[in-house]
C-alpha cells in the first residue's frame, strides 16, 4: 500500500498540499481517507485539518451542484441548494502520523485552542454547548506498544524512527528484520527525510526485484559517517596544532594530548569545531 503520495485540493479560497487522499470502499460503504505525517508539534492542529476536511466536503458538494445543474434534476428547494434530499457525501477521515523526533506536545482538540472548556463565567455555561467540537486523530508512534500489528512497509518504517536515537537498537532492528531486505522505494525515501541519517545514497547499488535492501544502505551508512568523522576529526586536530604553535603554546598543546577534555576545551577557546 503506498501511503506517501501528495495530492492538492483547490478551491476558491485556498490551495492546500494534503500528503495522502484515497477513496476507501468496503462492501456499499465509502470513505475518503487522508493522511498526513507530521515532523513537529503543531499547536493549530485541529484547525489545519478542519480546514483540510472542509474543503473535501466543499469540493464533494459543488461536484454534486454541477452533475445537478447539468442534469437539470432538480425543482424548488433541492434547486436552491444545487442537493437533492437524497444526495450522500463521503465521509471525510483524517489521520495525522507524528514522525519526529521531540515529545509530542500539540493540541488534539478545537476547545484547547478556544480555551472554551477552561471557561466558568455565567455567558460560557450557555455558549460552550453551543461550540462545536473539532477531534484529531493522531497516532504517535512513539505511544504504539509494537509496530507488528502494521502489514505493510508501515511496520519497518515505523519500527525505523521509533529505535532512530539508539545506533545499536537500530542495527539490530533492521539486520533481524527480513522487510528491511525488500524495502519499497517510498518508504526508504520517507526514511531518508525522518530518519535524521543523511541517506542520499545510490540506491541502484541496493535495489533488487522486490525492493531497496535497507540493511546494506545503513551500512554504506554508517561507514560513510566513520569516515567522515575520522576526516574532521584530523582537520580539526591540524587546525589546534597550527594555531597552538603559531602562539607559541607548545606545552598547552602537549598536555592536550592526554587530555581530552583540556584538548577539547583549547579547541572551543580557539572557535575550532570538532564532530
């Protein structure tokens, strides 16, 4: 199931970029379906997806306006409001997937950001019933008790970001899952954005009939970033032995050499970074 695809809804008022939109149809029901993936907490959460589902429903009706007008099958009050008595929307769905890395610290509901059930004054007893309410579905990932439950890619990309900040609980997860072997392209490009790992690699180099193999790239990967360290690791060193000797600050420079932590300390006075 590809669930990383973009789509863009217009309409006259705004262009919204929506991650995913599906029809989804079981049995005579049907469903639009979104998802939409988030980096970051989002304090105006509710309202984003409000105004995305809005402008679902927006687009539904005036379709159904047009295929009336077109039609002509419509008389007096249907006519007025371009639907019939009869005429269904789609239901409109909309699930967020928290992939970052932070807490997820957002809103979930309108009245957090209204405040409207924070408020005891006489006029909200009659007024705060009156305001309706707005309910994101969100799945944090990191809430989830297992990423097994998942039967698509979903499981390995999931499992991926969750282990992200543990190198040694992300070496294993991957090697002892077979799904890694036969990764879908979409899914490693998801992890190339999420994964807070810089993955531009050349995927033609792991790509196999079913899929990119995960568990060679991350290991491309991890070599890359070795030698890349051990390279700024030398520059950076060269640089404080320049400046030490140019001041003439020999014996500084000596006591670094068994000193770590006065080695790092003369490179953080001189402005010389250090990976």
């Amino acid at each position: 199931m590809n669930v990383w695809g973009r789509q863009t809804d217009k309409n006259s008022y705004n262009e919204f970029i929506r991650d995913t939109v599906k029809l989804w149809q079981h049995e005579d029901e049907k469903y639009i379906l979104s998802l939409e993936p988030e980096d970051s907490p989002h304090y105006a959460l509710p309202v984003k997806y409000m105004n995305y589902e809005s402008v679902q429903y927006d687009r539904q009706y005036k379709e159904n306006m047009k295929a009336h007008r077109k039609n002509r099958d419509l008389c007096s009050d249907e006519y007025l409001a371009g639907f019939s008595v009869s005429d269904r929307l789609f239901p409109v769905v909309t699930i967020g997937i928290y992939l970052g890395e932070k807490k997820w610290s957002g809103s979930s509901r309108l009245s957090d950001i209204t405040g409207i059930s924070e408020k005891t004054g006489k006029i909200s007893r009659y007024f705060a019933p009156l305001c309706n309410e707005f309910r994101v579905n969100l799945v944090n990932i990191y809430d989830l008790e297992t990423c097994d439950v998942f039967q698509s890619d979903l499981r390995e990309v999931f499992g991926f970001l969750r282990l992200r900040g543990d190198r040694a609980q992300l070496r294993n997860y991957v090697e002892e899952n077979e799904g890694f072997r036969h990764l879908q392209e979409d899914a490693f490009d998801v992890l190339s954005v999420y994964g807070t790992m810089d993955l531009k690699i050349d995927r033609e180099e792991y790509r196999t009939k079913e899929g990119i193999d995960m568990c060679l790239a991350l290991q491309q990967w991890e070599e890359e970033a070795r030698a890349e360290g051990t390279a700024q690791g030398i520059a950076a060193m060269n640089e404080l032995i320049y400046v030490m000797v140019k001041e003439g600050r020999a014996e500084e420079l000596l006591r670094s050499s068994r000193d770590y932590d006065f080695q790092r300390k003369l490179m953080k006075e001189c402005g010389i970074q250090m990976s």
